[in-house]
C-alpha cells in the first residue's frame, strides 16, 4: 500500500464484501425454509438435502473453476478479443488463499480493478470477491431448486446446480456483469443489481429443466385443467421469503464496489463512495431508496392482483424488487415502485398462464417471479435508461443503453445461457433415466427411506426398554 489512504480504502473494502456474505447466506436459508413450506410433509428432507448439498458441491467447483471464467471470457471469448488471464482466479494461484500482500511467486503485477495497488490489494481483496459471488452462484441454483420441488432425483438436481453455479451464470456475468464485458461493450448491456445476470438465466434454466421434468403427479386434472396444491406451511413461506428480502440487502450491496478514485474509472477528479460493478457512479442512498419502492409496488400490486393471496402477494414483492433491479442505480424512487408493480403483475399473469397453456409445473413460480419479472425488467431499462452510459468511462469508446441492447441481452440471459443448457442436460438425464424419481416413489413420498429408518430406530429402542423393564421385573 503506498499511502495511509490507500491502506484505509483496501481494509474497508475488504470488511464491506466481507460483509454482505451473511447477509446474502440469509437468501439461501430463506430459499430452505421457503421450499418446505411449499412441499408437502411427505418430502420435507429430500426438500432440505437437495438445496443444503449444493452449497458444497458449488463452493468447490467455483474454487476450481467457476471464479476463473469470471475473469477468463469477459471477450466471449474472441467476440472482442480471446481468453483473458489473471493472476487472482487460477485455484493454485497465492491469491486463492492465505497470501498476506505483496506480490506472489512467479507472478507478475496485479490486473484490473485496483492494479495500482498491487497485489497486496488482491491478496486482501480476492477472498471477499470470491465469497460474494459464490454466494450469488448459491442464489442462482436455490432458484432452480424451488421449481424442482417433489419429483426430481438429487444427484441431477446437483449436477445442474454446478452447471448453473459454476458455469452458465458465470460466463454470463463475464460477459454482461463485467466492466468490459463484451455485451457491456458492444451491446450497452446495464443490469446494475441483476434483473438478468442472476434472475432471467436463473428463471430461464428452471423452465429448462421442469419442461423435460413434467408435472408433479395430481397437478393436472384428466381435461388438463390445473389443480393447486398449496403450500403446507405459509408461516413457513412467509418468513422464508421476508429472509430473501433481508438478504437482498446484501446481495444488493456486494453489487456496488465502495470508494473508488476518478483516474480507475475515467471519470473527472475526486472520488466515488460508491460505483456499481460496472465502475459507473452510484450512491448507497440509491439502494435504500429503489429497493424499498421496488418492493412495495410489487407487494402492493400482487396483493391487488391476486386479490390478498398470501403466497402470491409475497412473491410479488420479490418480482418487483427483480423487475426493478437493472436500472435501481439510476432510476427515481417513483419509477423503481411503478417497475415493480409491473413485474409483479406480469409475473402473477405470465405463471398462470404459461402453466394453463403448456401445463407447466412450477410449484413456487420460480420461472414467472425470477425470469419473466427479470426478462422484463431488462427491456423496461433499456428505454428508461436510453442513452445513458452502459460502463466505466476508461474506455475509448463507452456504449450506450439502447432497447435493443437489453433485449439481445436478455435473449441471451433467459434463453441463451439459461434455458438452452438447461434443456440440454435435462433432456439427456431424462433419456438415461437419471432425471425424475420412479412413480411410487414419488407418490409415497421422497422422504420413505428416511421415515422407515427412524421407525426402525424406534422400534429397536422401545424393544430394548421392554426388555430392560422386564428384567426389572416392571413387566410379565
């Protein structure tokens, strides 16, 4: 660190990420306790093991290779160049763990984003970044979970949440959530807070995977018309998406990167206390501001439109936070609410719709809540924001945000990148047998096995105290 200043700027960095990754841990509790309340009593732990077994499966994999992709394909790769390399990604790299500053053995100088500080910078800085966007690949799978619920095997669902955690919403993320992304870029790509990076591929892979899945046994009646089958526990639904909303606090913060000087980002003199991972200036206030009226349009306009359903009005206010979210770094509080309202509404319409239509099965409205809600939210920026500078002005040349920029960008993000591999792997587990629980299974309940050995446990222990008390001469 060459100045006091400096010093003082890495070290409340590093404690700012560090931060947010209990608050964004919140998000996947919240998914836990949100899942079972939507299953039904006979698949509760099937439910739980299915969404806590992929926190190992994609920590490990991102170590390896998902932080890698963010830094390797921000060019496509060869869009706008080829394979970018960087000292901090690689998993055998000093800056993939205790390294204490300074630069490491046969590496060079740092690269991007705070290279003029070395890589002592990184050394204190890398793990912060990589938990925050693991945690962001947590979100991403969690998504997808909810709309597996009761019928999908484990071992596929795990291997679609390293797909989706470790791959496809990282290379998106270089590409459109990437200061010199290639969509950024050349497109004008903005989706600041992650309409699309995180929700339209995250919606766009779950309608990939429960279209080869199918329905839940009973959903559909012989004439095809819907049945509900309700949560359980609304209690259940209720709290876990209130610790999705408080966990967005997090997610929300770990997207903006805490003061900045003017000579990183091409701007004029000074300094920035806060800019979004785009580099482009923001404040704090922003957030508290757009995410609060983002919120309470959706709450406000799902409980109108679903005339004070509970589970849906509370799934709207998360569709109005997502809808809002692209453009929540520069939008006035009056436009983030009336966004949310309509994210909201379409993601209430768009579900029951798509489900009549196609007889789709998304138990939690996974697909409608994350994807349509960020799909359009993508689109309504791209005219609200027109024009407006899509990143970092250290380029020679900045793109602007244009509607057709967006809505490539969300094409590729809900379709592209989200559904398409989704679709691909799915089909292929299903073909192999691999993709969906057998029939009985199914109708028993996922949790059996688990049910019959604590029976067994039971039975075994209340032998033994029959036998202790006839010893003791209490029983004949």
């Amino acid at each position: 660190m060459d100045t006091d200043i400096g010093a003082l700027s890495v070290i409340f960095t590093e404690f700012y990420y560090w931060v947010t990754v209990p608050l964004m841990f919140l998000i996947h509790v919240g998914f836990c306790m949100y899942e079972v309340g939507a299953t039904r009593r006979k698949n509760h732990i099937h439910t739980l093991m299915k969404n806590t077994m992929l926190i190992p499966l994609v920590t490990i994999t991102f170590f390896f290779f998902g932080w890698w992709i963010y830094f390797a394909f921000p060019n496509g790769p060869w869009i706008t160049g080829g394979i970018t390399q960087s000292d901090n990604a690689v998993p055998w790299s000093e800056l993939m763990g205790t390294h204490l500053g300074g630069p490491g053995v046969n590496q060079g100088p740092a690269q991007g984003y705070g290279a003029e500080l070395g890589n002592g910078f990184w050394a204190r800085l890398n793990g912060v970044f990589w938990a925050a966007f693991l945690l962001f690949s947590w979100t991403a799978a969690s998504i997808v979970s909810g709309a597996t619920i009761e019928r999908i095997r484990p071992t596929a669902f795990w291997l679609l949440a390293v797909l989706i955690g470790s791959g496809t919403w990282i290379i998106d993320a270089a590409w459109g959530w990437h200061p010199d992304g290639w969509m950024v870029t050349q497109l004008g790509y903005h989706d600041a807070y992650a309409s699309g990076v995180i929700h339209a591929i995250a919606g766009g892979f779950a309608l990939g995977v429960i279209i080869p899945l199918g329905a839940r046994i009973g959903k559909f009646a012989p004439d095809g018309t819907p049945r509900n089958i309700n949560p359980h526990n609304k209690w259940l639904v209720t709290i876990g998406l209130f610790l999705i909303y408080t966990g967005f606090w997090g997610f929300y913060v770990a997207c903006n990167v805490p003061i900045i000087g003017s000579d990183a980002i091409g701007a004029g003199e000074g300094s920035f206390t806060a800019t979004t991972i785009y580099l482009t200036p923001t404040t704090l206030s922003a957030i508290v501001f757009n995410f609060l009226m983002s919120l309470s349009g959706g709450l406000l306009a799902a409980y109108v439109v679903s005339k004070g359903e509970a589970f849906w009005t509370y799934s709207g206010g998360l569709a109005g936070i997502i809808c809002a979210s692209a453009g929540n770094d520069l939008y006035h509080p009056i436009q983030a609410m009336l966004i949310g309202a309509v994210g909201a509404v379409c993601a209430y319409k768009l579900h029951f719709w798509v489900e009549r239509r196609f007889k789709v099965d998304d138990p939690v409205g996974a697909v409608a809540v994350h994807g349509y809600a960020g799909f359009i939210g993508l689109v309504i920026a791209g005219f609200m924001l027109w024009g407006h500078p899509a990143t970092a002005g250290y380029h020679e040349e900045v793109a602007a945000i244009t509607p057709w920029g967006q809505l490539i960008g969300a094409i590729i993000m809900f379709g592209v990148l989200g559904f398409l591999p989704a679709f691909i792997l799915s089909s292929i587990l299903k073909g192999a047998g691999l993709l969906r629980v057998p029939e009985s299974v199914e109708l028993v309940g996922l949790d059996l096995s688990e049910e019959i050995a604590n029976e067994a446990d039971a039975i075994e222990v209340s032998e033994a105290d029959i036998a202790e008390a006839k010893r003791l001469g209490l029983l004949n």
